[in-house]
C-alpha cells in the first residue's frame, strides 16, 4: 500500500514537472534573436513609439504678464503662476532588454522569439498647447519641446519627468528698465494699450521648466 502510495506521488511530481516545462521560457542573446530572425522566425525589434502625453509644467524662472494702469498708463508688471498644464506629442525609445523562447517538454526551445522591452524609456517631446499661461507666455508659440527619461508602465502607458524649453513674449529689457511705473512713450505719444505682436516692444524668449507627463501610445506597440 505504501509502495503504491510513492509511486502516485512520484508520478504526480513528474506530471506537474511537465506541465510546468510546457509553460516555461529561457532566455536567449541577441545574436542567438538576430540569427532565428534570418532564418525567418518572427521577432519584434521596434524599439520606437509614439504618442501623445498631458502633464504639468514648472518653470525655473518668473515671468511677468505687463499691464498699463488705468489711472495713469503707467507699466505694471504681474508675476503669473510659473504652473501650467501641457499637451505635447512623443517619441519613446524602449531599448529591447531582453529575448525569449518558449520551452517544450523535453526542455529545447521551439517557435517564434518574443522581446522584451526595458522598463526605463528615453522621451522627446514636441509641445502642442499650453493651458493655464498667461496672454504673453502663450502668443505665438516657437517650437516648444524637451528630452527626459520615463518609465514603461505598461504597453500603452509611460510615466515621463522632461527638461523642456518653452517660449515666452516677454518686454523687452530696455522697456521694462525705461518705463516700469511709468507711461511708455512712443514718438512723443504716450500708449494706453499694449500689443504683445509689436516686436518694438515685445521679444521672445527661452525659459528653463521641468515637466511631469502622463503618456498614451498611439502606435509601436507590441
């Protein structure tokens, strides 16, 4: 009886060792990948997506939006939230980590090699719209963008922090410096409005901002 007892147990042992083997991987190189994959096995190597991200904005420096004072149009200079919300399109370069097999029965690797891309994401981003800027750091946009580093949380999601460069319109220094709480004058006429796309007074200017994103891929997956 004890004798049929350790053979069940025994062939209980070997069935679920098989079955585990059945469902196993094992590694491989890239060289190993690169040759299945001439050889015609299917492998996927993209190691570039793109998508677009939404995240928030903090700028190193401040910025100021210019107002004349209605009594007597003399300059006023308002410091704004250095805050401000960004949409942005992405590149995010995955390096492949690392390549797999499955594994048989009789322990040899056998069908297509799948790849797994590391978790740490290398992102560069274009800057589309910019929410909750003032009138000035939102007019007339330069090309806006950043580079940084993100983290894959899944397939269709990453995690980024971007060092970007973002335009302002900013007064020129020579205004601010001549005219702070004074009217300006110009050609002996003293102006009651400002008009931020008047190069005379207005210039724009690159300003250092971290960014936080939240990124969706819109295609690359795999």
């Amino acid at each position: 009886m004890t004798n049929k007892i350790y053979t069940v147990l025994l062939l209980s042992i070997v069935s679920l060792t098989t079955f585990a083997q059945t469902d196993t991987t094992k590694s491989i190189t890239k060289s190993v990948a690169n040759d299945l994959k001439d050889n015609g096995y299917t492998i996927n190597t993209k190691v570039f997506k793109f998508g677009a991200s939404l995240g928030f904005n903090y700028l190193t420096k401040d910025i100021y939006d210019p107002v004349l004072s209605p009594v007597d149009n003399s300059l006023k200079l308002q410091r704004v939230n250095p805050m401000s919300f960004l949409l942005s399109t992405t590149v995010i370069v995955n390096p492949i980590s690392s390549y797999y097999r499955k594994v048989g029965a009789d322990g040899k690797p056998y069908g297509d090699v799948y790849s797994v891309p590391s978790r740490l994401s290398f992102i560069a981003t274009i800057n589309l719209a910019q929410f909750g800027a003032s009138q000035t750091a939102s007019f007339n946009k330069k090309i806006d963008g950043g580079l940084g580093l993100g983290i894959r949380l899944n397939n269709d999601f990453h995690l980024g922090i971007t060092a970007e460069m973002i335009s302002v319109r900013q007064l020129r220094d020579y205004i601010v410096n001549d005219f702070k709480d004074k009217p300006i004058v110009v050609n002996n006429e003293t102006l009651n409005a400002l008009d931020v796309s008047d190069n005379r007074l207005f210039v724009d200017k690159y300003y250092f901002g971290l960014s936080v994103k939240f990124i969706y891929v819109l295609a690359g997956k795999e």
